[in-house]
C-alpha cells in the first residue's frame, strides 16, 4: 500500500456488513476503500451461521431493517446465483408447552402486523415440515421468508463485486482528523488513507474504533458456540428453532443462555445453536454450553443423538445495550459513520444496513428512519456519571 491513498470513503471492516457497505456505496457512484487487519469475514462473520431472518424479531426498526435486508437479500442471490449458497428455506419456530405456543402466536400475529408472513401450523402437520422433530409438540410458526446464506462466501462475493480497493492485515491505528474535528481519513500501520467519510463497520470492535475519534459507542462481545455435525443426507429442511430462543436474543444478562436452534445446510453438516454470554473476549472452550447445545438439539431432532459432532466453534457477537445495531452518521464527528452493533443479526441485516449507509453518503433520503439508530443515543460514562 502507497503511504497515502485519496478516495470518497473508507470502510473499516472486511466482514458482512462492511462488504455490504462497500457494495452499495460503490454502486451509489463512490470511491471505496476497505481496510481491515484480519482477512475477509475473519471476525463475527466468519464465525456466523449465515442467518438472514424475521422470524426472531419483533415489530419495530429491527424488524422494519430485516425486511429491507431480506428483500435487497433476494435481489443478490438472483444476481450472484448459487456463489453465496442463498438458500430461502424459511423458517420453524417450535412451541414446546401449550402456554409457549400461546405466546409464539400473539408474537406472529404482531409480526403479521407489520408485513411478515407468519402461518401457524398445528401439531398434526408439524411431520409435513421437518419428518424428523420431536413427537407430541404442541404446534409451530412456519416463517416462509426466513434465509440463509454461507456468510464467508457472500462477504468476499460482495467485496469483489464492489470493486473496492482491499487492504487486509493492516491495522487502523487513528482516526485522522480536520483542525475542526471533521473526518479525513484514517491511519493505518501501513500508511494514512484520506477521504472524506468512515465508515465504523467493525463489528465487535466498533467501540474500539469510535474510541480512536474520540467519541463512545457501548459494543460488547457476547460469545456464541455452534456445533457442527458430520455431513448428512438432508434430514432438518428449515432453520428450526424453540420459541424461548427469543426471549434469549432479547435479554440483557451476561449470564450462559442457551436455546436450541437447528439447521442443515447444502453442503450436509447440521448447524446446532444457540448459546449467549458476556464474557468480554475469552476464546476459552466451554464444555456446559456445547453440552446445552447437544441437549437442546436432541429434544428436538431425536435422531441427533446418533450423529457425530465433527466440530465446535465460537464467535463473538456485537451487542449493543438497546439490541439496535449503530447505523448512520455521528453528529458528533462530521464524516464518521457507523454500520455495526448488530449483534448476532449482521448477515441477515447486512445489506439494508449498507443500502442506507450508502443512501446518507450520497445525500440521498434513507429508505428508513435512521433516529432509532443513532450512534449517540447513549450516554458516555462519564456523562452517566
């Protein structure tokens, strides 16, 4: 890399969601460039499932995002064909107590509300779904718009498509700045990029880098485990998930939470899920969650306990206190934005989070209200204080 390097706008992050905000700045007519001191989808991406979903989210901007995502979502898989493993196989949402199913379908039925496709499905047509779950459960939410891609291949698809400069293995070091504290660019071991606009999409170490301009934004690391099975023949059609795994996105308690979730995938290995907790950036193996996730998979897929788990693998999701991701400019640095936070939701909200990124660098109106978003919403410790 050169010493120094002018363009429009400079992406720290080379996983989904920095991808996506590259493909779209780029395609808005910008000059971009991505930096990050890992490789494409090294971070959260590349430890992710690929979920792109709606069935988890409750009505509001989350869930008015992830229907923006999910339809520029289908637009790229028309347009990359099967070089991101699109899969749209929608999604199961279990009951596993009559009271749970009571609560599963007034949750759908607010989703219907706002423009989800949400079916109930009675416990005698469960078997036409998934053949293989667990006898006797009560009934289910069948979620038709639900997906998945292979989130290390869409990244690095949407990076190549973009045509961005990529700059990996370098780290930013600073946040350059004007004399009246407007963005110019950034610092990197490597050298100084200049440009007019940032873009904060660091995932998990957002906070890090929003610290190098002097301002807060609350990122924590919230650690998840995935077990992967041996490749099978396909025995688990959606992504089937219990209701109470919901509730577990949604809470804020540090605590170890596991709920099952299960999926297959086109190249045959079994995805098992989910587990949750705030242990900052410890990279330990925990036997408690991998063992939580083989029990909860087991109650719903019987056949399970027959198989072989090949591996298992952690991630580290961005979490925010609100459980909103940060996306749009900073008002309290010209030229800074942020597109991160997203916790376990950013391949799903990758491209509606990039599509509006790319709509405010371009001065253009964003297709959804940024207010909820806003990267200042939250008081600095010292202001708490």
């Amino acid at each position: 890399m050169s010493k120094r390097l002018t363009c429009d706008v400079v992406v720290i992050g080379a996983g989904m969601v920095g991808a996506a905000c590259a493909l779209y700045a780029a395609r808005a007519g910008l000059d971009v460039t991505v930096v990050d001191r890992g490789p494409v989808a090294g971070g959260t991406t590349g430890a992710g499932e690929g979920n792109i979903l709606v069935s988890d989210k409750e009505p509001g901007p989350e869930l008015d995002l992830a229907l923006l995502s999910g339809r520029l979502w289908a637009e790229l898989a028309a347009e990359f064909g099967e070089s991101v493993e699109y899969e749209a196989k929608g999604g199961v949402v279990v009951a596993t107590s009559p009271g749970g199913l009571t609560a599963l379908e007034r949750f759908a039925a607010g989703q219907r509300a706002a423009g989800v496709t949400a079916r109930l499905v009675a416990p005698d047509t469960l078997c036409d779904l998934e053949p293989h779950l667990a006898p006797g459960l009560p009934g289910a939410v069948h979620y038709p718009q639900d997906a998945q891609v292979m989130p290390a291949l869409a990244a690095a698809h949407l990076l190549k498509a973009s045509g961005a400069r990529l700059f990996t293995g370098r780290t930013v070091t600073d946040i350059l700045r004007t004399p009246d504290g407007a963005v110019r660019g950034v610092r990197t071991d490597g050298g100084d990029l200049h440009a007019r606009a940032v873009v904060n999409a660091a995932g998990t170490w957002g906070a890090d880098l929003a610290a190098l301009a002097g301002v807060h934004l609350p990122v924590l690391p919230r650690r998840g485990f995935v077990l992967v099975t041996e490749p099978l023949p396909r025995m688990v059609h959606h992504k089937v998930y219990a209701a109470d795994y919901v509730a577990d996105v949604a809470s804020d308690s540090a605590a170890l939470q596991t709920s099952p979730v299960v999926e297959g995938t086109a190249a045959g290995p079994v995805l098992i899920g989910a587990s949750r907790e705030r242990v900052g950036f410890d990279r330990t193996f925990s036997l408690p969650a991998v063992r939580a996730l083989a029990a909860g998979a087991t109650r719903l897929f019987p056949f399970l306990e027959g198989v072989h788990a090949m591996r298992a693998y952690l991630g580290f999701r961005p979490y925010m206190p609100d459980h909103l991701p940060a996306i749009g400019p900073d008002p309290r640095v010209p030229g800074l934005h942020h597109a991160c936070g997203h916790e376990g939701a950013g391949i799903g909200l990758a491209t509606g989070t990039g599509q509006l990124i790319a709509q405010v660098l371009t001065d253009k109106a964003p297709d959804l209200d940024l207010t909820p978003f806003r990267p200042d919403r939250f008081a600095s410790p010292e202001e708490a204080a």
